[in-house]
C-alpha cells in the first residue's frame, strides 16, 4: 500500500473519529436547581435514570448531528402506532384545530404489582406507587394473590393523569418520535393528548388565513380548555418539544392568560430560549447551524404553499400587504418571517415578533413547577443560549434544569452498538420526571390537608 493511499486513509479515519466523537465518554446529566426539597422529591421517582451516565449508541451516538440527523429522517426505531381518538375543533377565527387523544393502558398495576422496587424499566406513576408500596408496613401480605393489596393498588392508579404534548415545528401526532414518546407514556398510565400545529397534517384542511406560529399559544390553550372540559378531574403535565418547548414555557408564563388550575408542572425539551438570539446564531456556517436553518426554512415554506389557495388568496395579501415571490424566494427562516409571519401576525418588526415569541421574557411569570431539558451539542441550540435558563433555575424554586452531555436535537438515543435500542434516553426520562411531578403534586396535597 502506498504512502499516499495510507496518508488518505489516515485522514479519513480522522475526519470519521471527529465527526462521530468517538473518544467522548458517557456523562451523568448534570441538574441546577436551587430547591433541594423539590429536587429531592423528583430524584424519588427519576435517580435511577437522572444519577446514571447516558450511553448513547456507541459508533455515532456521541456526535449530536448524528442524532440529530438520524432523529429528522428516521425518528424512532420499531416505533409502535398507538391508537388515539383526533378531536376536531372550530375556532371562532374559522381556523379548523386537531389534536389527537390517547387513553392510558389499563393494565399498568400488575407491571408493578409484580415488579421490585428499583427496577429500571419501571418509572413515572410505576415508580411513585412503588415507592408508596415500599413505604407500607412489613407486617402487610404483599405475596400475589392477595386481593385486598391488589384492590389498594388499583385505587391508586386511579389518580387520572393527561399529558399534554406541544410537538417541534412542523411537527404533529403523527412524528414518530412523538408517537413512541406516547406510547411508553400510554404503558406507564398516562393519558396523552398532542396538538397538532394547524397546516402540518395532510389530512387536515387549512380552513382560515394562518397556520401556526413560534409564539402562539392560542391553538394549545384551546386544547387545554377542551381537554378539562371532557375530563373535569384530570390534573395535566403540559410537555413541549423544542418549538413546542418554547409555546409551553410562554403558556405557562403569560400574565394575560387564565390556565386551567388543574396544571400540576410543565417539561420543556431542547428549545432554544430566545428567538432574537438563537437566529442570530442560526445565520452562522459555524457547527453547520445554516445548513438546519436551511431544513427548517424550506419546512415551513412548503407548509405555507402547500396551503396557499387558502393562505395566499389574493383577498389575503392585499389585506395583509404579502408579496407572494418574496414568501417563495426566502432563504432563510428570518427572510420568511420577515415577508409572512410577521405581518399575518400584525407585527412591525421583526424584533418586535421575535421578542414576542421567546419564551425567555416570560420566565418570571411562572408560577407552576417546571423542568428543562437540554443537550450540550445540540447543533440549533448552542450552549450561550442556555445560560439564562441555568441563572433562573438558580433563583427560582420548584424549577430544574437537566443538561444533558449528548443527545444532539431531539436524539437522545442510547445502547447498542451501531443498532440502539427502541425507547431513548429521553422517552425513559421523560416518564420518570413526570412521575416525579405527580410525587411532588400528591406531597403538597397532603400537606395542605394536614394543615387544616
């Protein structure tokens, strides 16, 4: 073999064990949180997966465009269709809004009627009634047969819990990553109910002059409102993703909304914050962050004209001043919004829209327990524009954030060698943090039934 041909093998093998980051090593995610009560409550439920080092697929798991690369075109592995019911909605501007409805499975006491306490495949509501099971006296059968046992266990699985899911942008019920995170959700005794962003589903038609938008939270707040109305007695865990993330951060801090009070805590996954910041960064060739805004910006503008006998009638752009070839011709994500989203959003500027739209001006106002979840290479979300959600988990209680060493955008994936395993590190996760919202949820309960 020739020196030249070994050079060209040598330089390849390095470009590969960058690309892939291969002599990285798993992390434990590190957490900030200020309250050591509240943080002690949730490390009851999630310790097993929180105190434990994430192993993502060995070959290119350590690489977060990997992640997110193979979580864009792929999804999730072996994921399983859960069955749901979609709920239509008419919404006073015309607008037709869907959201998709999936009932818990029943069987969830015997999974950890017959499990021991501390197995890893057990957690959220799994893990808290386990706990409560560990804390009984031991002078009480608990051998399987026992009818009076299976009946208290029963009683308390019937704590009636809905999740409600805000997907990424352009996202919907039907993403498959938000389909297996609904499905393990489903196993572990959950109720799910996921938005669907107005003019993502094919099957649904565009029936008013909008789609959805970075800052809206109108769309998932009549979903909230709907889904009290049909369960009355349900006490809701509100979860975002990424875009979905940011709506659910706003939701839950906006001074000018009134939330159901049947709100227990609310999980927000890989947003970025700050839009005013984030497309600044997102403008940059650096780490290929121009390259996703790329993707991003051709997703959105497909939805856009995808729709556009109704979104872009001729009605519609003199009322709103459009000019339909600066929409087509648009490169970038700000370029778009600056000829469309902003003026169907009677904005200005697109400072003002952006400014608007962050979920960082509205922090302050939460009031309501809150989890963040971020990864540390995630290629769209570059670690600057985590420092402000690490400085307010610092002054605020009952709220955490959980930075995560590797996962890339919506990844996480974890195990095996080239192969991972079907449920991620963040479905697992996911599911244990909510248990240990409920844990948190039931501890104030009877706290405050003690005090009267």
């Amino acid at each position: 073999m020739s020196t030249a041909l070994l050079a060209v093998f040598a330089v390849i093998l390095c470009v590969l064990f960058r690309v892939f980051n291969v002599n990285s090593q798993p992390q434990r995610p590190s957490i900030w949180c200020s309250d050591q009560d509240f943080l002690d409550i949730i490390l009851k439920i999630s310790s097993s997966i929180l105190q434990e080092p994430y192993i993502p697929t060995r070959l290119w798991g350590f690489s977060g465009h990997m992640q997110t690369i193979l979580h864009s075109l792929i999804g999730r592995l072996h994921c399983r269709w859960p069955i749901g019911e979609r709920v239509y909605l008419l919404l006073r501007d015309g607008t037709t809004l869907t959201y998709d409805v999936y009932q818990p499975v029943e069987n969830l006491y015997e999974e950890f009627y017959d499990a021991p306490l501390g197995n890893t495949a057990i957690s959220g509501l799994g893990s808290f009634f386990l706990l409560l099971y560990s804390l009984l006296p031991k002078t009480t059968n608990v051998k399987t047969g026992n009818k009076p046992m299976a009946s208290f266990l029963q009683k308390l699985t019937k704590d009636d819990i809905t999740v409600a899911i805000c997907p990424g942008i352009a996202n919907s019920s039907e993403s498959v990553y938000i389909r297996t995170f609904v499905h393990w959700a489903q196993y572990h005794g959950y109720r799910c109910a996921v938005l669907n962003h107005v003019g993502v589903l094919k099957s649904v038609p565009v029936t008013s002059p909008r789609i959805f938008s970075y800052g809206n939270t109108n769309d998932y707040n009549e979903m909230m409102t709907a889904l009290v109305e049909k369960y009355p007695n349900t006490k809701i865990i509100c979860i975002g993703f990424s875009l979905g993330g940011n709506l659910i951060t706003k939701y839950m801090g906006e001074t000018d909304r009134v939330r159901p009070t049947q709100i227990i805590g609310a999980i927000s996954v890989c947003q970025g914050y700050c839009a005013l910041e984030g497309t600044k960064w997102m403008l940059n060739w650096q780490n290929f962050r121009r390259f996703y805004l790329y993707v991003m910006t051709e997703n959105m503008k497909n939805i856009i004209l995808k729709h556009r006998h109704v979104l872009l009638t001729e009605e519609v752009k003199n009322y709103h001043k459009l000019n339909e070839h600066e929409i087509i011709s648009a490169a970038t994500l700000p370029e778009l919004d600056d000829a469309y989203t902003r003026k169907i959003s009677n904005f200005e500027s697109l400072t003002e829209l952006y400014s608007w739209s962050s979920s960082i001006n509205y922090l302050q106002n939460i009031a309501s327990p809150m989890i963040f979840i971020n990864a540390r290479d995630d290629p769209i979300v570059p670690e600057p524009l985590l420092e402000p959600i690490k400085n307010f988990v610092s002054e605020r209680p009952e709220t955490l954030y959980l930075e995560v060493a590797h996962g890339g955008h919506l990844g996480f994936y974890e195990g095996g060698l080239i192969y991972p395993n079907p449920v991620t590190w963040l479905d697992r996760a996911l599911v244990a943090l909510m248990g240990g919202l409920v844990f948190k949820h039931n501890l104030s309960l009877k706290k405050t039934a003690q005090t009267f």
